[in-house]
C-alpha cells in the first residue's frame, strides 16, 4: 500500500513573537518621540505670545510719541481696552494688568489657554519682560526674561 503524501505548503508570515518585538520597538520610539513633539508644538504656540505682545506694545507706543500718555485719548483706544476676542493669538489673550496704563506706565501681559494655561508673559513700558506662571514641566520662571524653550533659565 502507497502511503499518501499531502504536497506541503510552505507557509508564509510572521510569527507571534516578531509581531511582539515589533510593537515593542514601536512604543519604545513612541515614547521617546512623543514628548519631544509636544514641546517642539508648545515652543511654536509660545511665539503667539512674544509676537502679540510686541505689536501691542508697539501700538502702545506709537501712541505715547503722539499724544505723551498711554492712557486712551481722542481717537486712539488704548489695545486693552480693545474686544477681548481681537485680542486673542493663538492660545493667548492679551491685556493689561489691572490699573494699567497709566499717563506714564503700562504692563501687557499674554495668558494663555488650552496647551499653555500655565503660561504668563509680561512686558512693559520700560521693555522689562518676565515670564511667571509655567508650571509646565520643565518650563521655568524668569522675572528678566520670556522663557522660549523647555529648560530655558534667566
């Protein structure tokens, strides 16, 4: 008697152990990547800020070499007093700090929201700029400077 013999196929695939070896090297990528973007991201949302900031304080300017007082007068509004929704960037709003400006003195300051609640940026008539309010990891405080970057120190 012959004995049959079934032609065997040559299976072709991946075993469960490579499958494994690669989803383990995918999340390790992932989790080295992951944070790096998020604060490459936050770095780009952080320039609304610095940037809202000068054309406001330019404004504020502009307006004190014309009429010697920051305070709102004739046509000009001063930009904080200006509908909070033009003043927002980005993620920021931009406004002044309470009884500011005054005939000589103002100070802006940029708040955010959403990715950068944690984040204040101030500046003033004098161009003195501070950065308060990052508790972002890693992100520090300066009182003579904007912090731009993670990591970033006066």
């Amino acid at each position: 008697m012959q004995s049959l013999s079934l032609p065997r196929r040559h299976l072709r695939g991946f075993t469960l152990i490579e499958v494994m070896i690669t989803v383990a090297i995918i999340g390790i990528l992932a989790a080295i990547a992951l944070p790096s973007y998020r604060d490459y991201i936050l770095r780009g949302q952080v320039v609304d800020a610095t940037n809202g900031l000068a054309a406001m304080r330019a404004n504020m300017e502009r307006h004190f070499q014309d009429n010697r007082t920051y305070k709102t007068s004739g046509d000009f509004t001063t930009p904080c007093a200006v509908d909070e929704s033009k003043r927002k960037v980005g993620n920021f709003t931009l406004s002044c700090k309470a009884g500011t400006p005054t005939d000589t003195t103002y100070v802006l300051l940029a708040t955010g929201s959403g990715p950068t609640t944690d984040f204040v940026y101030t500046i003033n008539e004098a161009g003195d700029r501070s950065t308060t309010g990052t508790g972002s990891s890693g992100w520090g405080t300066c009182t003579s400077a904007w912090v731009l970057k993670k990591g970033q120190s006066c």
